[in-house]
C-alpha cells in the first residue's frame, strides 16, 4: 500500500472514530490514535524524509492537508461534545427564571485604605515618594538609628512583639538572636533604611502597617496603619515643616481647619512637637468631642536628631531634615467623628458602606 493510500485510509479510520465518539474521553482517544506523538498519522509525517525527492512536494502537501483535515474534524466534534454536555447540564439544572433574581451590592474600597491613598496623593503631589520596608525589623533599625536610648520604654519587651526564635542558641537564619527582632513599631526604620542606600536630597513618605502590644479599645490598636515622612536636604527649616502640615491638613481636613504646634519630645527629633487641627464639630468653640478645647492632636513631628544623621553617614552640617508620623485609623476617626477605632476593624458592612 502506498503512503498516499495510507493517508486516506486514515483520514478516514478518524471520520468513523469521530462519528462514533460520545464523550471527550472517547474523542481525545481518537486524537491521540491520529495526531499523537506515537499516531498513525505522526508517524507518516517522520517518514517524508524517505519519499523520493521528486514525489516529496506533492505527498508533503497531501499529508498536511489530511492533517488538517484531521484536526478540523477533530475540534469540530469537540464543539459538538461541549455543547451536548453543556445542553444537559442546562437541562438538568433548570431553574425557574420567573423568579426575581438576586442583587449584588457593589464592594468599596476599605476607609483605612482610601484615607492612606489621600494621604499619598496629597505627598507625591508635593514632588515626594512612596517607600515600603519589612514588617519585621531589627532593633538597629527600629531603635537604635533613630537615636533611642537603651533604656527608652518603647524598647521593653512589654512594649514591642519580639520574634521568638527557636532555631539552635537562639539564632535564626539572619544571623540574628530572637531579642534583634520584632515587628516594627513604628515605621521610621524604611526612613533609616533609605538614608543608608541614598544621599540627600530626599523627600519621602513610608506608608504601612505597625504593631504595639496594646490593649484594644477607643483610642487603641495593636495594628494599625501608619504613614511618616522625611525630609533631608540643604536649608531646610521649621518653617518648611509647618508650611508643609498646614497645608497636609487643610487637604485632608478641609481648607477652613487650623493647625496648632505643641512642644514635645521624641528621641528622633529636635526640636519636637505635636500638631493639633482644630475640631471640625464646634469649629474650635469647645466640645464633648474636643473635650472643650477646640483642638484634636493628630501627628507628631520635628526636625531630624543630628545624631540621626551620624548613624546613616549624612553631613548634619551640610544638611537638615524634617520628620513626621501620622496615624491613618486616626485621621479617619477625627474626619468622621467616629466614636471608637475598633469600629474600623469589624467588618461591619452597615457601617463600611457608609464610606
């Protein structure tokens, strides 16, 4: 028998397996019978090279027309098995299509979410970048770069969740024993960290998610999100950093909002303050939610520590900076005059719709 008598006897050995073939299992056999790597029709196409030079052309052109005469056939049956199989699961599973369907609500973006995005709308269109750092740090970072002394309360293992390590003498795979770690409190350690890797000018925010062993309540999360900024170049002032927050918070708060600077004090600045807006409720007459003073405290912030700057290698004589710290659970709770910050995390949806 010759090849091209071998092409046609299995163009159509496929035609009657096809015809034949009532559900996929049955088709895909034929194929591989057909087409597969051991087929019939395979091991025709590897046998070319045997045909004499002068009858290649036109049995090449034979067997890719059977071939794809063959897989035609082949995918065509297939639309015809998956319709069937398709008409039946319909068949099976009728419904009643009189009755009135089910309405989707339409999912929103969480309020902590959409309040961190209006926080880094209102930096990066100041010319600032959004910068991102591990949830777990090391004590350099979290601490001791930012000039916290080692007795500073917020280092108390009462005060941070350490990582326990128990890997062989309290060493894990970086190198580290288990009290060199935590999760970060605060997330100051991505400002230390894009010091170390870039030379001023810097102008930044580093956006995310903290932890403090504290109890939940009101006023308190153990998560929550946090947003801090940085600013390191020559000549900059405290008048930049107020220039900047006032206007942060007539963005967020609305453009009839005062701001107000209390002296504080935190390791990483000086000098230092905390900033209050004035209450959106009584408009800074006093209130219940004010607690009569007409102001609510929002963020911390001051001028960078020169002592700082020694830890990352940056000329404090050359260069000043700015920091500041902004809890996003609480800008949410004092724009809204929400009542309770747990509210945020409930899940409840008659409550999240609301935003």
């Amino acid at each position: 028998m010759s090849m091209q008598d071998d092409l046609a006897a299995i163009e159509a050995q496929v035609k009657e397996g096809l015809a034949a073939a009532q559900t996929m299992e049955a088709l895909e056999q034929v194929r591989v019978a057909a087409t597969g790597k051991k087929g019939q029709l395979t091991a025709i196409m590897r046998m070319m090279g045997k045909v004499p030079p002068e009858e290649r052309p036109a049995m090449g052109k034979l067997a890719n027309t059977v071939r794809a005469n063959v897989d035609a056939a082949i995918n065509k049956r297939k639309e015809e098995l998956s319709r069937a199989v398709l008409d039946a699961k319909i068949a099976g599973e009728a419904a009643d299509i009189t009755l009135p369907g089910r309405s989707l609500s339409l999912g929103t973006q969480h309020l902590i979410n959409q309040i961190r995005e209006e926080i880094e709308d209102v930096f990066c269109g100041l010319g600032y970048t959004v910068e991102d750092g591990p949830y777990i740090e090391d004590v350099y970072h979290n601490f001791t770069a930012l000039n916290a002394p080692v007795d500073h309360p917020s280092r108390a293992a009462s005060d941070s969740f350490y990582v326990v390590d128990n890997a062989p003498e309290g060493k894990g795979d970086l190198g580290l024993s288990s009290s060199d770690l935590l999760l970060r409190t605060q997330t100051s350690g991505v400002q230390v960290h894009v010091m170390e890797k870039q030379q001023p000018p810097i102008y930044m925010i580093c956006p995310g998610t903290v932890f403090r062993p504290d109890t939940a309540d009101a006023n308190h999360l153990p998560q929550f999100t946090q947003v801090e900024g940085l600013v390191v170049d020559e000549g900059i002032t405290f008048g930049d950093l107020k220039g900047t927050l006032d206007y942060f918070t007539r963005e967020i708060f609305g453009k009839d909002r005062a701001t107000r600077y209390r002296p504080h004090f935190f390791p990483f600045t000086e000098p230092s303050c905390e900033v209050d807006v004035s209450c959106g409720v009584c408009h800074g007459e006093g209130c219940r939610f004010c607690k009569g003073t007409g102001w609510l405290e929002i963020l911390g912030c001051g001028m960078v520590d020169p002592n700082v700057f020694k830890y990352v290698g940056i000329d404090s004589e050359k260069y000043t900076g700015f920091a500041f710290g902004i809890g996003v659970e609480r800008v949410a709770a004092l724009r809204y005059d929400l009542p309770d910050l747990r509210m945020l995390m409930t899940g409840d949806e008659r409550f999240l719709h609301q935003f």
